[in-house]
C-alpha cells in the first residue's frame, strides 16, 4: 500500500480494503456461510432490535 505524502493533495489513496459503500447489507446475502457474512448478519440483526443493555452511574456520599 502506498501512502499519499500530506504535501501532496492531488495524491490517489489507495488501500487494500474493499469499498463497499454503494453496497446494501440484504445483497451481501451472497457471501454463504462465511465468518464475515455472520458478522454482518449480528449487525443487522442489532440495528432491527437493539439490545436492551444500560449502563448508569450512581453517586452517593
């Protein structure tokens, strides 16, 4: 991977990593069975039903 010096604003960042911005998670459906495929799924599943977890703090003196 080659990185862009600061100096250079014109510079193309190129990474390694797949863009998949344009994506919808519904069509990663295609992946199968793969660890990657079970993470989205947990991502979706807790974006449809957040879990019902709370944090809090309590103070007394």
């Amino acid at each position: 991977m080659t990185m862009p010096k600061v100096s250079d604003p014109d510079a193309e960042l190129r990474s390694e990593l797949v863009d998949l911005g344009g994506v919808e998670l519904s069509e990663l459906a295609i992946l199968g069975d793969s660890a990657f495929s079970h993470a989205l799924r947990r991502v979706r599943e807790e974006a449809d039903n957040p879990p019902h977890s709370v944090a809090g703090f309590e103070a007394v003196i």
